[in-house]
C-alpha cells in the first residue's frame, strides 16, 4: 500500500474572490497579499478561460478608486504602497482598459504615462 495520496489541481488562489489577474500590480502571483487594485469583476474568471473578453470584465465602480491610489494625494487619502516602477506599470496597465473601452484618460492617468 503506497502512502502517496492523489495530487488534485488546487483551488486558484484568489484575493476577495478575484484571481491575481483582476489587479493592476501583482508583486507574487502565489502571495495574494502583493496583490494591489483590483479592477475587474470575477467574470475574470470566464476571460481567463477564453470565454470572454477580459475587457469585458473591468468594473468600472473600482476603476476609479484604483486609479486615485496612484496619486500622490492617494484613494481616501492612501497612495498605494507601491514602488515608481509598480506605479508606472499599474498606470499604464488601467490607461490601456481606458483607450480599449474609448473613455477619456483620468488626469491622473494622463500625467503618470
């Protein structure tokens, strides 16, 4: 008798219910407390899949909350805790949603890309 238990796949790890790819700056994919503004809704988890568009599943709600904390003056006052390369990438990561979806850049936006 083998003491080898069956490999299963494992839950994806998820950080309030949405995958790494919902966020705009992922330090580690398998540390969701490196994950930082979420932007997507979970029918992410449809796109990842290939039955949907991943643009499709940007939650416009959050968007502007994660685009205020790359300001310096933050989101409720809280810049996110990123470094200016994070930052950068972030900024242009959510710009792109932005011209994908034709809506005007944020000021914010506009002045980090």
């Amino acid at each position: 008798m083998s003491d080898n238990k069956p490999i299963y796949d494992a839950q994806p790890k998820t950080k309030e219910g949405l995958p790494w790819q919902a966020f705009a700056i992922v330090g580690d994919k398998d540390e969701p407390d490196t994950w930082k503004l979420p932007h997507h809704t979970k029918a992410i988890f449809r796109a990842i899949k290939g039955r949907l568009d991943i643009d499709k599943t940007v939650d416009w709600n959050r968007m502007s909350a994660a685009v205020a904390a790359l300001s310096p003056g933050g989101y409720r006052g809280q810049r996110v805790d990123a470094g200016p390369e994070d930052i950068l990438k972030a900024a242009k990561h959510l710009a792109n949603h932005y011209r994908k979806a034709d809506r005007p850049l944020p000021d914010t936006l506009a002045a980090l890309v």
